[in-house]
C-alpha cells in the first residue's frame, strides 16, 4: 500500500541534483572541495569547544589530561578479591 507523501518544499534537497558551487571545472573536485570545508568547519567548532572546555577545567583547578588519563586507565586500578 503506498503511502500519501507530502510534495518537498523547494529549499529542502535543492542541493542533491542541483548544480551547487563551482570552484574548477570538474564537479568531483568542487564536492571535495566542498567536503574539506565542511570537515574543516567542523574541527574548528571542536577545538574552540575544546579550549574553552579546558580553559573551564584549569579554573576549577582540574587538568584535562590528567582527568583522563585518570578515567581510561582507573580500572586498572581495581582489586581483585
């Protein structure tokens, strides 16, 4: 049985057969460039969280890489009965 389907507002998918943005004259090379942007982006937004997140961690006088180091390998640190 098929189901009733709404149609797609046009700024939803646009992009997928859409022509996008045109950096050189290959479309493979634009959709990397593209991919490199956005994967940059996204580790620009994790390290400022990053920095942010020890500079919180240094005031409350916690070292990051301690507190993690401390974490992985606690459980080595358990006795066996």
């Amino acid at each position: 049985m098929d189901m009733p389907t709404a149609p797609t507002p046009p700024q939803i998918g646009g992009e997928i057969n859409g022509p996008g943005k045109a950096y050189f004259d290959h479309v493979v090379t634009d959709n990397i460039i593209d991919a490199l942007v956005e994967l940059s982006a996204e580790v620009w937004t994790t390290r400022d969280r990053l920095v942010i997140l020890e500079a919180v961690l240094a005031e409350r006088g916690i070292d990051a890489r301690d507190a993690f180091i401390a974490q992985i390998f606690a459980s080595f640190m358990r006795r066996t009965a």
